[in-house]
C-alpha cells in the first residue's frame, strides 16, 4: 500500500528557507514521478513542483523558478523540497503525491495524481 508522509513545514520570516521531505513506502521512487503540490485556503490546489522516475525531468510552476529545487534519493524513498527566498503570502499546506503512471515525465496537473500524503503548513510571515 503507498504512504506517503510529509515533513519540514512551519512558520518562515520573507526572505528565509524550508526544506521540505516526503518519505515513502509501498513503492519505489524509480518507477513513478512525484511531485509537490501546495493548497492555501479557499484556493485549488496546484503543481508547485516535480520530478520524473529517473530525475532527468523535472517541472517547477513559474511563481518558484530560480529559488525551489525539488531533488529525491531513491535508496531512501525520499524526495526534499529546498524553498529559498520564500515571500510572504497565504499560508499553505504542502503536499507530496505519486503520479499515476510510471516513465521519465513529469506533470504539475493535480487530477495526474493518485496517492497523496496528508500535507504540511508553510507559513511565509514576519
């Protein structure tokens, strides 16, 4: 059965950094891409970032080019989300997800997703 749990949010001042981490189980990181997808209240959630089975293909939504690098070690079933320069805005939780098939691509579309972990809070704020 996938599980998948996430780790690493809190409460960062503009400017500071996270790092998220999502552990998995019940499947391997070399067969599905996964991604990172964040949700803040009353909006949808969206595709903030992701990467395909072999790494070689990864996808980041335009609003954290240049300051998120989403990275996973598949020995340990881990995938990490640095957040650098984080900007102060709604709160958010954060959620990592395997996509539903199995390849080197890599997509930010939520309804692509199947099994999710059950989030973690990221608070921009001073």
């Amino acid at each position: 059965q996938v599980h998948l749990v996430e780790s690493g949010g809190g409460l960062v001042q503009p400017g500071g950094s996270l790092r998220l981490s999502c552990v998995a189980s019940g499947f391997t990181l070399d067969g599905r891409p996964i991604g990172w997808f964040r949700q803040a209240p009353g909006k949808e959630r969206e595709g903030v970032s992701c990467i395909s089975n072999s790494a070689g293909r990864v996808y980041y939504v335009d609003s954290v080019k240049d300051r998120f690098t989403i990275t996973k070690d598949n020995a340990k079933s881990t995938m990490h989300l640095q957040m650098n320069s984080l900007k102060p805005e709604n709160p958010a939780v954060y959620y990592c997800a395997t996509h539903r098939g199995y390849g080197d691509y890599c997509s930010g579309s939520v309804v692509e997703y199947d099994y999710w972990g059950q989030g973690t809070q990221v608070t921009v704020s001073s």
